[in-house]
C-alpha cells in the first residue's frame, strides 16, 4: 500500500522548504537564497543553502541534498510514507493510498 502519486505532488508542492526547515534552524535570505547552519552535521560557518524557487537545499559542508520530503525525513528521522504524511498533515492535504 502507498500514497498516490498526485496526493505525493501535491504535498511536494504545497510544502514551503523555508518555512519547514526555519522550524529547525535559523535561515538568512541572502540574494535569492537562504542560508543558515546544516542540521546535519555540526559547522560554526553558515554552508547549508535552500533555493526557495525551486524547493531545494544542498550544504557545500557536507553534500546532504534533497527537497522537501528529503528534508523532513532526514531531519525527523521518517521513512519516505511518514515524511509525507507529516508534511500533509501540516499543509492540509488528504492523502490517498492505492494497492
């Protein structure tokens, strides 16, 4: 049994990366960007970046990459259906399953 593919879109979409990851750590717009220190490993110099426009993070620190779905489930420590079904819950969504 998973979660229907749309319903996996729609979250995707729906999901503001800035807003979820502000959550976890403090974020700085620079430019087009925001910046702030990686959840992921320890740093004392800001290398962990999110591209708002197109929902992605890279750190230049460590290599973690990923979008929203990625995020939630290495920071929350969630498999790929519970990422999902935690975004969903924030941003409203009903999820349906399939066979």
């Amino acid at each position: 049994m998973g979660i229907v593919d749309e319903d996996v879109a729609r979250v995707r979409a729906a999901a503001d990366l800035v807003a979820i990851a502000s959550e976890h750590i403090a974020l700085k717009r620079v430019g087009r960007r925001f910046v702030g220190l990686c959840p992921f490993h320890a740093e004392k110099t800001p290398s962990f970046s999110i591209n708002a426009e197109l929902g992605l993070y890279y750190c230049f620190g460590c290599g973690a990459k990923g979008d929203v779905i990625t995020f939630v489930r290495d920071v929350e420590h969630l498999d790929f259906v519970g990422a999902v079904e935690h975004l969903a819950a924030k941003t409203g969504i009903a999820l349906r399953y399939d066979d």
